[in-house]
C-alpha cells in the first residue's frame, strides 16, 4: 500500500477519534462513545477526563490489534457462505449477520469491561450530528429487519401448504420438492440492496456517478424481479424434483426398479449429495449409470435417500414373490391393487409412470415389466410380461390384462385368454419374444 495511501487512513482515523470529543459552548468536555450522531457523556471533571481518555486509548489500542485477525475471518467466512448456499441457504445467509452481531457483542463487552465504569454516573448530552434516517433508531431498524424476516417466512410457510396440498393429490407416490428459500433469500437480498440505494442516494450519488448508480439500480431491480418469478412459479404450480413410486423412479429422468441392480450415496462438491444407480446390463440401460441429486429439496437427503432404499426393496422383494406367484400376485406386484376400476388415466401415469407404448385413439397403455424367475435377485434371470391398461371413451379404467408367453402364445394371466389379433398383439408380439 501506498504511503499516501497510509496517510490518509490514519487521517480518517485521527478524524474519527477528534469526533469522539467535542467541547460544548460552556467549554465543557463531551465525549461521544458512538461519534456525534449518538447521545454523549459530559465530563466536567479534569481528572476524570484523564482517566476516561487513557481508557478510551487502550480501548482504541486493544482493537487496532484485533482487527487484523478480524479482517481474516472474511475468507472463511466467505467459503463457508460459498459452501452452505446451494444446500443450506438459510444458513448462509445467516452467517453475515450472525459474524456481525458477534463482533457487536464483543465490541459492546470490551467497552463495558474498559470504559463502562468511568461512563457510570456522567450526566448525558444530546447529539450534535443527524445521522441517516436507517441508522436514527436502533428499534426501527430492528423492527424492520424483524417485518422482513417474516415476510421470507410467511412465503417459505406457503409454499409448503403448496407442496403439502400437490403431495396429497398424488398419494400412490412419494414426492419430494426443490427447496425455494434459495430464491425468496436472493429476492430479499437484492431488494433491500434497491431500497438502501434510494433511501440513501444523495449521500451515494456524491460519492460515485449518478450514472453508475442507476445502472446498478437497475441491474438489481432486474435480478429481483428474475428471482421474484422463479418464486412465484414455484408457489403457482409445484413440480417435484424426485418422484418415488411403486415401480419407478423420476430424477431428471425415468428408470424402473427393475432395470436397476445397485446404488450408493455419493457426495459432490458445495456439500451436495448424489445417489449413483447402477443398471442390469440386460435391462433398457444396458448396464450405464445415473445421478440423481438429493439435496436442494423440501426434506433431508437422508430422508430421501431412505425412500430411495425403502422403495427399491420393496420393488426387489414383489419381483421375486412373483416369479412363483399366481396372477393375483403378479397383480398385486405391479400396483394394480392402487388402481381400481374407473381410475382416470393421470391416476395410472401416477401409479405406474410413462408407458412403454400408448395408442391414445384406442385407450390402450402398454407396459413392459420384467421379473425375477428365481431368488437369485443379484443376476436374476428376467421374466417378461405385459401389462395393458384399458381405458374407455372417459379416459378410464375399463380392464388390465398381463400377458406373457406362453408356448409360442400370447396369453392373458388373468383371463387365460390368448390374444391373436388387434395392435396390442403385434407390439407384445415383439417385445415379449425379444431376448
């Protein structure tokens, strides 16, 4: 650093120590602990004056040797902010005014513990100065931080009514949400920027272009409104990021429990977590991988990657009741029992996920499920059935069927019939006796 540089630090220091002592128009000594802008302390006596102003040096002194490891708290405590942002972000946010409110702490402690005792008793003195209309009042302030928390509170509270209300229109999965308080955190953040920049232009405008500032008035209002719409998206019409159900599971993308032969937590960087699943290499992956990432949402990723566990296991232990199963198991196995009779057609997406094949004019889903034919279930030999539901003119549930192969036929398990002709029959013809 310069030594002009230098010089003009300490100038602005010597400065901020001459305010803290003033002279009224009696030639009495008044000392402003907080500066001119803050009630002071009238010390009329000379001795008292030296005690204070020896307190007040060693006070001075005891910081100036503080402060240098206090301005090396800003590196971890930005990689901490860094760290916790995309997976906590409250608890980011929190570390600011939380570091703030320490040092306040502390401040307030250590002048006690040096100056308090000789302020004890001193007749005060109204301020000289008027500070900013924010900084005026302490309670105001703190009042409206207080509003603004619970702002972020009240809209956090309503997208979990939200997400609560859209769980419960889907209860044959298990759901879990992308976590908004990221958005509504950044919103707040850059809209209390907005609103000091013009509580304060005057002040701003005669240190930096009028120019400048607006640009960045307008960049802020720009990323508020961005984030504002994100939100508002959100709370509008939540979509889950992770949809657990029966046979299924949707990450970004789709697999059946069945095509997937393992998986195991994985962590990422920022403090993320992974589930990496692996697939059979006869299953419709062929044998590749996926992430599915588990943090960022409504609920702890441990509780999801238990719903991930508890599903899958479930999943594995139907495949191998079935393989020796009558057709009331294999009904049971593949979530038919979720389903009755006159269900609509989003009831069995829910349920069962995407088809493998749909004729929508003829109300015709075909699925494709394949089981294990022994208890071997870690290279299970696959048992290959399909399961059609038939939907009527109203979009519902008219019937199933699960075919399979049977003796070069393909036979209803249900019925017992077998099916020779219709579009059905040339699809399953195919995929059943595909190898």
């Amino acid at each position: 650093m310069s030594s002009t540089a230098l010089g003009s630090l300490e100038d602005r220091a010597e400065a901020a120590l001459v305010k803290r002592w003033a002279t009224d128009a009696a030639g009495r000594t008044v000392y402003y602990p907080y500066g001119p802008g803050r009630r002071g302390y009238l010390v009329a006596d000379a001795a008292h004056q030296q005690a204070l102003r020896a307190s007040v040096a060693r006070y001075d002194d005891i910081w100036n040797r503080i402060k240098p490891y206090a301005y090396m708290v800003g590196a971890p405590l930005g990689y901490a902010f860094y760290y916790f942002v995309g997976t906590h972000p409250v608890v980011a946010f929190a570390l600011v005014p939380a570091f703030i409110a320490a040092a306040v702490l502390f401040d307030l402690v250590l002048r006690r513990a040096i100056v308090g005792n000789l302020l004890h008793g001193l007749p005060r003195v109204a301020p000289t100065e008027t500070l900013p209309a924010p900084l005026r009042s302490l309670r105001h302030a703190a009042l409206f931080f207080l509003l603004f928390a619970d702002a972020i509170w009240l809209v956090l509270h309503v997208y979990d009514l939200r997400v609560a209300a859209a769980a419960a229109d889907q209860s044959t999965t298990t759901d879990f949400y992308p976590d908004i308080s990221l958005y509504v955190l950044f919103t707040a953040f850059f809209a209390l920027v907005t609103v000091m920049i013009f509580a304060g232009w005057s002040r701003i405008a005669a240190k930096f272009s009028p120019n400048r500032l607006l640009f960045c008035v307008f960049v802020c209002v720009l990323i508020t409104m961005a984030y504002v719409a994100i939100t508002a998206w959100n709370l509008y019409d939540p979509t889950p990021s992770v949809i657990i159900a029966r046979d299924f599971i949707t990450c970004r993308w789709n697999a059946r429990w069945s095509d997937i032969d393992s998986f195991s937590l994985q962590s990422g960087g920022k403090g993320r977590q992974y589930v990496r699943f692996g697939f059979f290499s006869n299953g419709y992956r062929g044998g590749t991988s996926e992430s599915c990432e588990i943090t960022g949402l409504n609920a702890d990723y441990m509780t999801v990657y238990a719903a991930i566990d508890a599903a899958w296991r479930s999943a594995k232990t139907r495949r191998v009741n079935a393989s020796s199963g009558g057709p009331e198991q294999i009904f049971a196995s593949y979530g038919l029992d979720q389903i009755p009779l006159g269900s609509r057609r989003h009831r069995v997406l829910a349920a069962l996920g995407p088809p493998t094949v749909s004729e929508p004019r003829r109300g015709i889903l075909l699925y494709v499920r394949e089981s294990a034919a022994g208890s071997d279930t870690k290279a299970p030999a696959p048992v290959r059935r399909g399961l059609a539901v038939y939907l009527n003119a109203n979009d519902e549930v008219e019937r199933f069927a699960i075919y399979s192969l049977q003796n070069g036929r393909i036979v209803d398990e249900i019925s017992h019939d077998p099916l020779t002709t219709g579009f059905e029959f040339s699809i399953l013809w195919v995929l059943l006796a595909r190898k």
